[in-house]
C-alpha cells in the first residue's frame, strides 16, 4: 500500500518513491470526508518500445493565402506488438513541449489488425507540425477497460449533435462509493506503462 499527497491542480504525488510492476494488479481508494471510493482492479501492462520515430508530409493551401502551398509534417512511428496478448495502446503528442491535449487528440488503437506483426508503421495525420518544429511522441500501453473508456468519451464529447454523431450515453469510468456502490462516481483509474522519443523536422 502506498499513501499520496495532494500536490496542486488535483494532482496527487506518492509519499514514498515506487515503480509499478508488469502484470500486478493495482487499485486506489480514496477517503472523502470518511466516504470510501474505491476503484476496480487494472493490471500494468508492458509496453512495447517505439522502434522508429520519423515524419512524412503533404502540402495544403496557406489560411491566409490560398495561392500559396504550405508543406504540413506529421508523425510516423514504427513499433512491434507482442503476439502472445491482445494490446490496447494510446499515442500522445507534444509539439514543442505543448500537449495535444483536446478530446480530438484522443488517440487509441487495438492490435486487432496488427497482433503480432514486427515494425508496424503508425500515421499520425491529424498531428501537424512544420519545419524545426519538435515532436515528442508518448506511447502508453492500457487495459482493455481504460481503452473502451477512452473511446466512449472521445465519441461522447466529439460527435454529439453533429448527424454522424453518437446517441447520448453514460460514461462509467471503475470508480464505486464503498457503502454505496450505485452511487455515480465519474472518473477512471488506470495503470499504465509508457515510453517517449522525440525528434526534430530538418529534412
């Protein structure tokens, strides 16, 4: 068991330093005011390393000037999944230090298609960046229960009242009142494991 301090800004650090472990099981609780929140179990995955982190580019009319062509750079990242597991993944992405940090930057994906294969190639189109621009790249490995969260609050918030968009729906996180356990308790509490690279656009 290990106790945490709040910080600022609900951000909350370990009062004594330790490292999860692959494929123990963690869960918190949490004391508000003698109420128990507990979360349900989440097991660490180990994520694979990011082989290879490169960009490619496609060029668009400047908003300001249609006349002129800007060329716009995006991400592309090689990893290799492991064949033994289904894998769930989440990329984040800073551009110069700034988190892409919207519901539309939400990025998840499953090894549905890929389960197994060696030095698959992720495009990462919707991430634009320009020249001498950095890129860091995070890659996280999740649960099966943090990546249908994820996708369901992505859709929720994204595509509600648009005509493709989704039927309202509630978004249960694992977090449940102890003596109360039908109490809506909004949030998710995860496990997960990550690497980051990063690299400069000067073709």
């Amino acid at each position: 068991s290990y106790s945490f301090s709040h910080s600022e800004n609900g951000i909350y650090y370990s009062n004594e330093p330790f490292a999860a472990k692959p494929g123990r099981f963690y869960h918190v609780e949490i004391n508000v005011d003698g109420k128990i929140i507990r979360s349900m179990p989440e097991q660490m995955k180990q994520v694979p390393p990011i082989d290879t982190l490169t960009y490619d580019s496609f060029t668009e009319p400047s908003e300001t000037n249609p006349q002129v062509e800007i060329i716009v750079y995006y991400p592309v990242a090689f990893i290799s999944d492991d064949q033994e597991e289904n894998n769930y993944y989440r990329w984040r992405f800073w551009k110069n230090q700034t988190l892409f940090n919207t519901p539309e930057d939400i990025f998840i994906q499953s090894d549905r298609f890929f389960n197994g294969l060696d030095s698959i190639e992720n495009e990462f189109i919707d991430f634009d960046f320009r020249l001498n621009d950095t890129i860091q790249v995070e890659l996280q490995e999740i649960s099966f229960n943090a990546y249908s969260y994820l996708r369901l609050l992505k859709l929720q918030t994204t595509s509600l009242g648009t005509r493709q968009g989704t039927s309202p729906a509630a978004i249960n996180g694992n977090l449940f009142v102890e003596d109360d356990p039908s109490e809506i308790v909004l949030g998710f509490f995860g496990t997960i494991s990550t690497t980051t690279t990063s690299t400069v656009i000067n073709p």
